[in-house]
C-alpha cells in the first residue's frame, strides 16, 4: 500500500514568517511531486511540482526534494493570511495516478 | 476558457437512487479523473481516463461507472447510491503528459440518506 504522510495540524504561523509543510513517501519509485492548496470548500489548485533533488523556487515558495530519504516539504516565505489553507502532498505513481496526502492545514495569524 | 466544470454542484438522493455527475474541460485535455473527498482523508481516485475511449478503474471504484462521452466529457454514475457514497466528487483533466498537471472542477457535494 503507497502512502504519503502529513501532519494534519493545523499549523499555526505568525504573517510574515515562514511556514513549513512536510511531506514523506512510501513509494521509492515516485520521481515527481506536486503540492496543491485547497482552501476551504474549495477545489485544489496547483502550487509547484518538482521532480530534482534539492530546492525549486517558485515567487514566495520553495519546494524540496530528498529521494534518498523519500520527503519533500514546502515553504511560504512572507505567510500571509490568505496562504491560510489546507496543503495537498501528491507524489505521482505513474500510469496517470498520483497519491494523495490528507493534506496539512495551515492557519496564518495576523 | 471555462477549465473544467461539474454539475450538479449540490445533490441529496435517497438510498437506492441512481444519479449521472456531469463534467467537461475546454482545456482540449487528453486525461480526464473522477475522485472523491471524504473528511480527513485524501482525495481517492475512482476511475481515470488516459484518452478519449479508454477508462480504467482507480483505488475505490464500486459501486461507480464511468463514461468518456468525447474528448470534453466524462460523467460518473451512481447506480444505487449508498450513504457511504457521501462525499464531495471531484472532476479533473490533464494533458496526459509526464509530469502532468492536474486542474480540477469546482466539485460537486453529494449526500445519500
């Protein structure tokens, strides 16, 4: 059975600070991995993916990558309360799947 | 450019009922998904088209059917819906390419009593 691993939180983060998601894999095989954010009764949408070792910088988010020890994590750098939301972890399997976390969600306090 | 779009966008059914879910991209999108959202859980696939004319089943498909109608749309039936199929239905497309980009509809909240 594939399972991805996040901690529910919430996770609360003063605005302005930096807010950090993790995320760990149990399929060694996965070699893409996409963050999504859902805000609440919402459907989600696509932050990043990255697929590389090591850090990708997106405006205010950096995803990282360690295959070796199978986690990946977000950061939101400047949090600001509308970053408020639940975060998705979804490695791709392959053969058009991805396997989805239950998602961290993050509160950013003003 | 819509993206993809879901109706109904609420439904209460009894037990037993059968209902269609409808759901379309304008994104010209080779692959298309069905999931479900239950609370505190991930999103769970229930069945997947690669292609226009194919479909597969995902990791909880009873109970479900699919139809890839053409290459815009994919409808999800419920047969004979059960209060364990309550749940919020989420339609997705993609280019079908790797890594591949999932965008998904606005969803559709599903009760069973």
């Amino acid at each position: 059975q594939k399972e991805v691993e996040q901690n529910s939180g919430p996770l609360s983060v003063p605005e302005g600070a930096i807010a950090s998601l993790n995320c760990t894999y149990s399929d060694r095989g996965s070699q893409s991995f996409f963050w999504y954010r859902q805000y609440s009764g919402k459907s989600p949408e696509l932050i990043m993916f990255i697929y590389s070792n090591g850090d990708k910088e997106d405006g205010r988010f950096t995803a990282q990558l360690n295959k070796a020890s199978q986690y990946v994590s977000l950061l939101i750098r400047d949090s600001q309360p509308s970053d408020s939301a639940t975060y998705l972890c979804a490695p791709y399997e392959g053969n058009y799947q991805l396997i989805w976390g239950a998602g961290t969600k993050l509160i950013i306090k003003p | 450019n819509a993206g993809v779009t879901q109706t109904p966008k609420f439904q209460v059914l009894k037990t037993g009922q059968s209902m269609t879910l409808q759901c379309a991209q304008d994104m010209n999108h080779n692959s298309m998904y069905w999931y479900r959202q239950d609370p505190g859980m991930g999103l769970r696939l229930i069945y997947y088209s690669a292609s226009e004319g194919t479909t597969d089943k995902g990791e909880v498909p009873n109970g479900y059917n699919v139809s890839r109608l053409n290459k815009r749309e994919f409808s999800l039936r419920l047969e004979s819906a059960a209060p364990s199929q309550t749940s919020v239905y989420f339609c997705a497309s993609s280019e079908g390419n790797t890594p591949d980009t999932q965008y998904f509809g606005p969803g559709t909240r599903l009760t069973v009593l």
